[in-house]
C-alpha cells in the first residue's frame, strides 16, 4: 500500500519540468569542446582516432559519459535535499580541502590534487558548489539581511574559507573565482559600495601597472576637484570634501604600492603573468610567449578558420595548455572568427537563460543558487577567453564544459545540474 505522501511524491516528480534548452546549450558546449581538444593534440602523420584513450580526446570522452550519467542522476533527487544538506555538503568540502593540504598530490606547482589510482581530482572544483549552496542556504534564511554588517560578515567568512584554503594551495586563479560571489550578494540587497570600492581598486592597481604613476596621480587629483566643483553634496554638507580627499590620499597609496606588492608579495611565476599582460612583447621567448603564441594563433584563423584538424599554431606545444586553459586558441584558428562568435554567443544565451530561470524560482534558495552558478560561470568565461586574447592575466582557469579535465566538467555539470533540479521543481516549492 502506497502511502498518501509517498503518492504525493510521485505526482511531484511527474510533474517535474526539466528546462531542454538549457541542456541543448549544456550538450552543445560539451559536445563542441570535445572535438576541439582532439584538434589540439591530433596529428595528421599518425592514425589517430577520437575515441583513442591513449588520447586527451578519448579520456575526455570517459569523462563526458560520467558528467552525463551525473547529470541525470542528480536531476533524480529529490530538489529538498540540497537544502537540507547544503551546510553538511559545504563542510565535507572544507574537510576535503583541509585533507588535500595535508596529503595532496602536487601538480604544476600547486598541491590541490588527491590521488585516486590512475586518476586525480581536484577538490577545489567542487568547492564551487559547495560554496554556492551554503551561501544560497545562508542569504535565505529569515534572520540573515545583507544591509546588517553581521550578515555580511557572515555570509563573507562562508566564502571566504574555501578561498583561502584553496589559496593555501597556491592555485590563486581558482581562488578569485570565488570573487564572483559578491555579485550574488549584490543582487540580494548587499549595499553596492564594497562592491564599488572593490572594482575600483582593482582599476586603480592595472592603471598603475601601464600608465606613468605621477602622471595617474596628477589626473585624479584633477578629477577629485572636478567631482567637488561640480557636485551638489558640497551644498548640504562639508564632509563631502574630506570624504574626497581621503579618497584621493587611498588612491595615491594604493598606486604607491603597486609596485611593492607585485615585487615582494607575489610569486615569481605570478610576477611573470602581470609582465605578460602589460607588455607580452617584451620577453616573446619567455614570460610572454604563451599570451604571443594565443593571439597569432586565434589571429591566424580569419574569418572562417583554417578548418577542423587544419590548425598548426595550437598544435605541437607552440601554445601551453592547448587543451586546457587555451582550448580557446583553437576555436579561434580552426573556427575563425565565426566559430568564435558562435561559441561566445552560446555562452551568452546560457547566461541570459540562467538569469530567466533564476527569476522565475519561487524559492528564495534557488533564485540565490541560481545566480551563483550564473556568476561562477561567467567569471570562468570571462577571463579564460580574456586571458588568451592578452586582456587579463593568465591565472590558469578553466572554460566551462570546453576544457579539458575530469574534475572541471564534473563541477560545472554538478553546479548547473543541481540548479537545474531546483528549477525543475519549483511549482512544488509554496504550492
């Protein structure tokens, strides 16, 4: 005998709504990035297969098979588990990271790998959702207001551990990721002004790095008396005018002390990066060649790309982490620049559909988790295809779905497959 609530749960699972085409896009992107990282290792003097797992491109598709079983499998469960066990998914995280510090396999210079047999995971991939759902849990709870300093405390220490756990790890590009998330809070009634102060140090700190810091100073002290001249709060209060002032002091620190930071604080191979991005040119053999070797290679392939298998520039090692972190080098040689805006459009229609089904949840946690995979995947797109095209430093991200690598495709299939869950359900949520 079937019971009344177990009936209940039946009809709700029925009436579920899986969201196709944000799954079309989700296949599409997986699909695409998998024959582009065949293109980045193929040669055509050997007879090479696809489905070789010998091959980058047979190993991904290993990987692409277990992200889909993955996928399907989480769109199973029951939408009232993940949040009910966000906070104990988050600490398994935590636990996880602190494990990797103390046993992990160092690779490329970071410790951020476990060891499992023939293969390797990266914990600081799942953190990702982990975090997104620890926060979603947190930000809609009824106590918790983003305008009160506490709940902004609290809510920053939840994202800020993993962060600094993972930066512990010396992988500082999967460490600003979590960055991202502050435009979550933003979204949820976050007071725009740390946000502000945030983006503009972080213009403040790149201005210094090109342009003549005396000549910097000069203009926003020009600025500052322009802003007071011609503002309307110099009329209703003095404060106004040391409030500009104390502004314009911090900038001239700040600009100050670019140099000291990127000479005594970061690492070697971090100082190298910021190099690479102000003057590529200036050392083509060394700090600069993978930047130089992405732009010729993306610039190569014209408008309509030198065909499928037909590139050359991301072939034979001329470009780092090919298939990686540059797999966008060879959308831009073999596609063109067709291939490109195709590509990029497709992630623009992901994001626009994110933000449709983030708005149109009923649960306060799923709209907030909703828009955590929308911002975590946007950073990810944004300075990965940035970072090959010379316009932010190479920081070593992954492009979601595209790249290749087990742990990256499992965490962004997990983070947009649970939200996905979530939204499949959300007619059962306040029904």
């Amino acid at each position: 005998m079937i019971s009344l609530e177990t009936r209940q749960s039946l009809n709700q699972r029925a009436g579920s709504e899986v969201d196709w085409p944000t799954v079309g896009i989700y296949l599409f992107l997986v699909t695409w990035g998998w024959l582009n990282i065949f293109a980045a290792v193929y040669d055509p003097e050997l007879e090479q297969s696809i489905f070789d797992l010998n091959l980058n491109s047979g190993k991904q598709l290993l990987w692409i098979g277990t992200a889909v079983f993955l996928f399907g499998f989480i769109m199973l469960i029951d939408y009232r588990f993940w949040e009910s066990f966000a906070y104990y998914i988050y600490t398994a995280i935590i636990l996880l990271l602190i494990g990797v510090l103390i046993g992990g396999k160092v690779v490329a210079g970071s410790k951020s790998w476990i060891q499992i047999g023939s293969f390797a995971l990266q914990p600081s991939e799942f953190a990702k959702f982990a975090t997104s759902l620890a926060v979603a849990m947190h930000v809609s709870s009824a106590n918790v207001k983003l305008e009160n300093f506490k709940s902004l405390v609290s809510t920053g220490f939840i994202i800020a551990m993993p962060a600094l756990l993972i930066l512990l790890q010396n992988d500082t590009g999967s460490t600003l990721v979590f960055s991202s998330l502050l435009l979550v809070l933003f979204r949820e009634g976050m007071n725009p002004v740390p946000l502000a102060f945030g983006i503009f140090c972080v213009a403040l700190f790149i201005l210094a790095l090109i342009f003549n810091k005396f000549i910097l100073i000069i203009s926003l002290g020009i600025l500052t008396i322009l802003i007071i001249l011609f503002s309307r709060q110099i009329r209703r209060r003095f404060g106004f005018i040391t409030l500009a002032f104390v502004a314009y002091l911090f900038s001239v620190v700040v600009i100050f002390s670019v140099d000291y930071f990127v000479n005594n604080i970061l690492q070697p191979h971090q100082q190298n990066r910021i190099k690479a991005l102000i003057n590529p040119d200036a050392d083509p053999l060394g700090y600069g060649w993978n930047v130089t070797q992405s732009k010729i290679a993306i610039g190569s392939g014209g408008f309509f790309g030198k065909g499928f298998l037909e590139g050359t520039q991301t072939k034979f090692d001329f470009v780092p982490e090919q298939h990686t972190d540059f797999i966008f080098c060879t959308i831009g040689e073999e596609w063109g620049w067709a291939g490109s805006l195709i590509l990029i459009g497709a992630f623009i229609l992901l994001f626009i559909r994110l933000i449709y089904l983030a708005e149109r949840q009923r649960s306060k946690f799923a709209r907030i988790y909703g828009y955590c995979v929308l911002s975590i995947m946007f950073f990810h797109f944004t300075i990965n295809i940035g970072m090959t095209i010379g316009l932010f430093p190479v920081i070593g991200i992954p492009l979601p779905f595209f790249s290749y690598g087990g742990s990256s495709l499992w965490s962004f299939t997990i983070l947009l497959s649970i939200f996905l869950n979530l939204d499949a359900n959300r007619k059962n949520i306040l029904g």
